[in-house]
C-alpha cells in the first residue's frame, strides 16, 4: 500500500485493509473515516482547535513535499532504498 492511495481513496484502502486483516467493516467504521478524511470536517474542525486529527486526505497526498529540506529528503531517500522496497521508484523523490 503507497501513502498516496490512502490519501486518494481512503474508503478503498481501509477496506481492504480490514479485508485483509480479517476485521469487520461497518457503516460506523465507513463514517468515521469519511469524517477524519473529508474536506468539510476538516475546516470544521481547525476552526475550533489549534490541532486536529482530521484532514482533508487528497490535499495531504503531496504535502510533505514541501515541508522536508533537500539534506533531509536525500537522507529519507537513502534509508528508504536500504529496504530494497518496490513502491518508490527513483522518479517519484
């Protein structure tokens, strides 16, 4: 599972999780993620408190990218492909 998925399509991606961690999914399950993830809740929610665990998810996709420093990615990128992992290639850093 990429980071990116789950930002663009939270729903999809939890129920496959639960799928596959053989865990029950339900409508109370459905709503909260649709609550923590959507646009609407998120303004909502900073209006009220200075931090919140809501986020509007699709917004979120590429946000890091623009908070990290060049050392600190270069440093991220090192440890990542230590893993010898197949979900990043070169050309999405």
């Amino acid at each position: 599972m990429k980071y990116e998925a789950l930002c663009a399509n939270p729903l999809k991606v939890f129920r496959e999780l639960f799928k596959f961690a053989n865990m029950c999914w339900d409508e109370q399950i459905e709503k909260y993620i649709i609550e923590k993830s959507s646009e609407k809740r998120q303004n909502r929610n900073r209006e009220k408190a200075v931090y919140t665990t809501s986020r509007n998810s699709k917004q979120m996709i590429n946000v890091w990218r623009n908070q990290i420093t060049e050392p600190d990615m270069l440093l991220m990128r090192s440890a990542y492909l230590s893993f010898d992992v197949p979900f990043y290639p070169l050309s999405d850093w």
